[in-house]
C-alpha cells in the first residue's frame, strides 16, 4: 500500500506540476481580511542573509483602541508545515488567536516562511525557472529556523524599538523556534516567553504509524521526486483537480484511498475536521519537500537532528559522519510547550522530555482530550482551552519598556518595604493595599 501512495504521489505531484500555473500569494488578500474583520493591519517585507524575500503581516493594536501610537509589548505568530500567517485569522473576529492578542493589547506580528505562498520570492532565483527553482527549493526547517526567523525577528524588534518579543509557534513554528534557539543561543535574550503550540521537535515516540512506515524509505522517496523535478510542495498538489471540478479541499481528503494518506502527511485532514466554517475552506500554502524530508529522516531514526547528508557530505557539512543532534540544553528562555493526548504527530513523552532537557521549560496538557494537532488554531474552544491561558501568562512577563512593567516594579518594591517595617516593628500595625 506505501509502495503504491509513493508512485501515485510522485507522479501526481509531477503531472500537477506541468499544469499548475503557480503564482507567489497576494498579502493584500490578508490585509483585507484583517481590515474586514475591524482590525488595522500592514504588511511588512524582509529579506533573508541568504536571499530570501519574507512577507509579515501586523495588527498594530485592537479593535476600536484609542491610545493607537502607545507601544504596545511584541507577539510574534509563526505557523506550521505547508501553513501561512492566515492560519492565525481563519475563526473571525472573535474567537482567532491574532485577534485576541491585538484585542488585548498586544502588536501581533505574523511571519511567513520561505516557500509559502506569501514568501514565494528570492533576490536572485526565480522559483518557477525550471533550474533555478531546484536550489529556490532546496531547504529544510533549519533553514527556516537560521534564516527566516531572525530576519523576522530582529525586524519586528527594530521597527517598534523593542528589546524583547513573546514568541508563539504551532508545529512547525515550534521547531524552528527550537532550532533557532539551540544552534543561535544568544537569540534567547531576545525572547521574553515562548509558548510552542504541539512544537514538533525529539521523536523517539513518534505515534503515527503509517508516516513512520513512510519514513523508512524517506532518502530514496526524496532522491526520485528530486531526479523528477519534484522538489516543491505547492498548493497544486492538492488542489489542480479541484479547481477543474469545483470540490473543495475537504472533498478531496475524504477521496481514495491515496488522496487521504496525502492529506494525513501534512495534518489537513485533521484540519478538516473542525467545525469551523472557516477551517472547511483551508488550502495549504506551499512548502519544500526537504522539509518534510528533514522531519521523515528525524522520524526514521527516532532524533531531533540537523539534516543527514549521507556520511561524506555529513563531514564536510558538520565534521561528523552522523549529523548532530539539536541541544536543547542550550535554550535558556521561558519555554511553555503546548500539547494534546490525541496529538497523531506528536506524543507525550518526546514533550516531556523535551522540557527535561530545557532548563526554563514547563509543560502544559491542554484540557479537552479530543483536542488534535491542528485544533489550537481551527478549534472554536481554542480561545478557551489555550488562548487565554497565554494571554495571561504574556501579561505577567515584563518586557523592557512594556506597559505596566514599572507599575508592577513599584508594587513588588512597596510590599517589600511593607514586609521589612512588619519584621522590625512588630509592635506598629502597618496595611499594605
């Protein structure tokens, strides 16, 4: 059965190919939601040390906010696999997690990783150009993790003069932040908190059989798609046929049995499976197949590693034949990692030991146990479930120059006093409110 999903993947993704027309997203479409939705938005453009052009998308501040130009503490939103800064606004006003930071009071910033649709742009290589696409394509999450992320980052923090900004990461976006973390240390003080949404890092209990079984043969299934010209994981992939027979994206995950295999490969159809009208219109937003590559290999060998080359290139790349493991040790920042009990992409042990080995992590088990990989960001009771709880938790974590930071110094300062004036007179009666 694995044998014959290769095959009709390969070939499907070479003929969708040929017939895609593949053009980089608009961010106005974005913007316009956001400003639909009663919110102020932007879009920002940043370009990677390796060339890569990243769009980011802001909400400066809340619905209906009178105090626009007070600086407010930076949330940086980061998405998953083959997902996009949109994934953060799909549940409308109300109840989407980039809304209800703006609404609180926070600066949201959204980025978007090299090779979605929103970032589908280089200074150089052009990613339809039949040669030039095969190196547009060729990274992998670490990539994501040591280019983009900083570039995104250090602009965020430049352009609202800010020291420190709250990180939050579902998936994917938590394994970049891991890696950014680990391999670039002294990105730590630039993180106030981080709170990883199922962050996909140590798979040594990797609980989705049919992607381990898939993941054996991962090094031969990546060097085929390559020698075909296959080394993009476009929105065509999936959707070519739909937009010629006019069914949607959940009619084709609930297709043959190959069409739903592709699905569970990149978490859509657990996507799908919210109740969200919104979350029933997902399309997903492009990506590299060496990315996915890169997590196959991890499941494979049961790691969290940087990319395996093969032995000779392994020596040239690292100075090792094996490709050493991502240290978490070295991630010294306030770390909250998220996760379910029906998580099929990430399991319970591999999170705790991930926060053993962090030395200012916790863990936190969210509530619902139907609650799923992709629920933080398509559930209606994710406000409840996980918003609320990081909202909170954000707002009890200074930042330099943050509103309310020197407010609370004063409050800590003046029930210290109150405590040394009841040690040494305790004969005074002395009220501290």
């Amino acid at each position: 059965m694995i044998g014959r999903f290769l095959f009709v993947y390969i070939v499907y993704g070479l003929v969708a190919h040929e017939n895609a027309q593949i053009h980089s997203g608009t961010t106005s479409q974005t913007v316009e939601k956001i400003r639909a939705d009663g919110f102020p938005a932007e879009t920002h453009s940043v370009t990677t040390s390796d060339g890569y052009i990243l769009a980011m998308h802001r909400i400066p501040h809340g619905r209906g906010a009178v105090d626009s130009d007070v600086k407010r503490p930076v949330v940086f939103l980061m998405h998953g696999l083959m997902g996009a800064s949109n994934q953060y606004i799909m549940l409308g006003a109300n109840n989407s997690f980039a809304y209800n930071l703006a609404d609180e009071g926070f600066d949201v910033w959204m980025g978007n990783a090299r090779g979605n649709s929103y970032s589908r742009k280089h200074i150089t290589l052009d990613p339809d150009h039949n040669t030039q696409r095969l190196q547009f394509f060729d990274f992998t999450f670490e990539e994501i993790g040591m280019h983009d992320l900083p570039a995104m980052i250090d602009y965020a923090l430049n352009y609202t003069e800010s020291s420190q900004l709250h990180y939050i990461g579902h998936s994917q976006g938590g394994t970049v932040f891991l890696v950014l973390t680990s391999l670039t240390p002294q990105y730590n003080s630039k993180i106030a908190s981080a709170h990883l949404l199922a962050g996909v890092g140590y798979q040594a209990y990797f609980p989705n059989e049919m992607l381990s079984e898939l993941a054996v043969d991962v090094d031969s299934i990546y060097a085929l798609a390559t020698a075909m010209g296959i080394v993009e994981l476009y929105p065509d992939l999936f959707l070519s046929q739909s937009r010629t027979n006019g069914y949607r994206m959940s009619d084709y995950c609930t297709g043959d049995l190959e069409q739903r295999h592709m699905c569970d490969l990149f978490g859509i159809r657990q996507i799908l499976r919210s109740s969200s009208s919104a979350a029933q219109e997902f399309t997903p937003s492009g990506a590299s197949l060496k990315q996915v590559a890169h997590y196959g290999q991890n499941i494979r060998d049961k790691l969290f590693r940087r990319y395996h080359f093969g032995s000779e290139s392994n020596q040239v790349q690292y100075g090792l034949a094996e490709p050493p493991p991502y240290n978490l040790s070295l991630i010294s920042c306030k770390v909250t990692m998220h996760y379910s009990m029906n998580d099929t992409l990430l399991y319970e042990k591999d999170v705790l030991t991930m926060v053993e080995d962090m030395p200012n992590a916790i863990a936190r088990r969210v509530a619902r146990e139907s609650f799923d990989h992709s629920d933080y960001v398509t559930a209606l009771d994710a406000k409840e479930l996980v918003t609320d709880f990081i909202i909170n938790d954000i707002k009890n974590t200074l930042i330099d120059g943050a509103p309310g930071s020197a407010s609370k110094t004063f409050l800590n300062t003046y029930l210290s006093l109150c405590s040394l004036i009841m040690i040494f007179i305790s004969s005074t009666k002395v009220f501290c409110f």
